[in-house]
C-alpha cells in the first residue's frame, strides 16, 4: 500500500544551473554518438563532370557525389566520432539530486510503497495497492516476484536505488519508495540533508 511518511529531510534547495548541468551531462552521456554520414569524397559514384561547363544553359555542376545532388555526400554530417564523455563529480550528483527530491517533496510527489510478499505475486494484487496515475517505483534488492507483477504495468518505471539520479527524479510524476530504497537513500544522502 501507499503511504506518506516524513520526508521532511528533504528541503535542501540547490541552484538550478547544478540541476541542469545533471540532466544534460546524463542525456548527453546516454547517446549511442555513433551516427555516421557519407561525405562526397566516400560516396561510390564516377568522379567525371556531369555535363560540360558552358553552352548548356544550366548551371554548372561537377561530380554527382557532390551535397547538392540526392545521392550524393553529406556536408557537415556526424563523423561516427564519439565524443568524450561529460562527468559530474559526485559531491555535485548527490547534491543534485537531494535538490530533485526536495522539489518532488515540497509538490508533494513523494511516497512509500510497502510492496506485497510471497513467492508468487499476482499483477492484480498489486494494481489494488498502486495509485492509478503514472509513477516511478524505486527498489532497493526487489524480489523477483515483485519485479515480475510490475513487468506489465506501462504506467510503472522501476529503478534500483543505486541508479537513481536527478535526471529520472524530475523525469517522474510521482517517487514511490520500497522501505528499503528510502533507508538506502537516506544513508547514502545522509551527509548533504
């Protein structure tokens, strides 16, 4: 079932541009970066003058390969390059995100969710205990029962504890948290609350 327990600790506010700075280093860290173009000197095609340069009453053109011509190379594409990846140190990620969660908590965005336990645990048994709108389950160690009811809820996301950061926290509607995943959090954030 869903409770409202004290999250008073979170109530730290932090600068927008340290909020912004998380997201876009962990966006811009989650892109493949492989995208890769032709350009006209790796097109296959004859390198010959497509018609001559003068008389014709047409503009004058040189290779087919060239970016004006549909077939042709790309001008100014991705190279498949892969760019170095961003980094936030951690004093900066956990400051971050202790301000996400205590924007979550002044909308009143956050709560506990006291999952059902057994081996076996049916999907409708825990469509009972969860609020209908879309939320964000974060777990801490879930049985894989629990993992298993959720797996066909397409309003639920679940993310382990250890991987949450600003980015999904604003990213959420609602944060509900298995007992576990509160403690671990309040330990790990425990020195910037």
């Amino acid at each position: 079932m869903t409770t409202t327990p004290d999250f008073s600790m979170f109530k730290i506010k932090v600068p927008e541009s340290l909020l912004a700075q998380a997201i876009y280093v962990y966006q811009s860290n989650s892109h493949q970066d492989t995208s890769k173009v032709k350009t006209r000197g790796e097109i296959v095609a004859s390198k010959r003058k497509i018609y001559k340069q003068k008389g014709t009453g047409r503009a004058r053109h040189g290779a087919l390969s060239a970016p004006i011509f549909v077939g042709g190379g790309i001008a100014h594409g991705p190279t498949g390059l892969r760019p170095k990846r961003k980094k936030l140190n951690s004093k900066m990620k956990n400051k971050a995100l202790v301000g996400a969660l205590s924007i979550h908590n002044k909308n009143k965005a956050l709560g506990l969710f006291t999952p059902p336990t057994g081996k076996i645990i049916k999907t409708k048994d825990v469509i009972k205990k969860i609020p209908s709108q879309p939320f964000t389950l974060v777990q801490h160690q879930a049985s894989p029962a629990i993992l298993k009811a959720f797996s066909n809820l397409k309003q639920v996301k679940i993310i382990p504890v250890d991987q949450l950061n600003a980015y999904h926290v604003l990213q959420a509607r609602k944060l509900l948290f298995t007992p576990k995943a509160l403690e671990f959090i309040k330990t790990k954030l425990n020195s910037y609350l």
